[in-house]
C-alpha cells in the first residue's frame, strides 16, 4: 500500500487513466478482430479492404492519444498488411 501523498495521489491517477484508455485498447482489439475475419472470409472485397482501412485508422488513433506505443502499432499494422496481401494474392 502507497505510504505518501504522492504515491497515493499516484495510484489514483493511474486508474483515472486506466479507464480513460480501456474503451480505446477495446476499440483497437475489436478492429483488428473484425481485420483478421474478414481477410480469413474473403481477401478480395471491399468490405475486407474497409475493415482494414478501419482497423489501421484505429491503431493510429490509438497511438495519437498516447494509448499504445507507436512501434506496437506500426507491427500490427504491418502483420494485419501481411496477412491481407498474403490472403489476397493467395486467391
């Protein structure tokens, strides 16, 4: 347990920006997810294309508000990418 007022004062803005980041991270996780679907579906389309559009917009975003760090997001970026151009050559 936190001794000092600052190491208190600490804790709590550590939870205060927990829950300001959770709904983000969701957000990012549920993008890709729905990323990853639809390129196992059908590689070629324009919902695969859209959804992936969204899913990076989203890693951006994630990135621009301090939520993830930009390396994390450029590799997920470039592994989502893989799999699309793998998938959409594949066919």
């Amino acid at each position: 347990m936190a001794n000092t007022k600052q190491a208190k004062k600490m804790i709590r803005v550590a939870e205060t920006r927990r829950l300001r980041n959770r709904p983000i991270r969701s957000g990012v996780r549920t993008f890709v997810r729905r990323a990853q679907a639809a390129i196992e579906e059908t590689a070629t389309g324009e919902t695969t294309a859209t959804a992936v559009r969204e899913a990076i917009s989203k890693l951006d975003r994630a990135v621009s508000k301090g939520v993830i760090h930009p390396n994390n997001a450029a590799r997920r970026k470039s592994r989502l990418m893989k799999r699309f151009h793998v998938a959409a050559s594949a066919t």
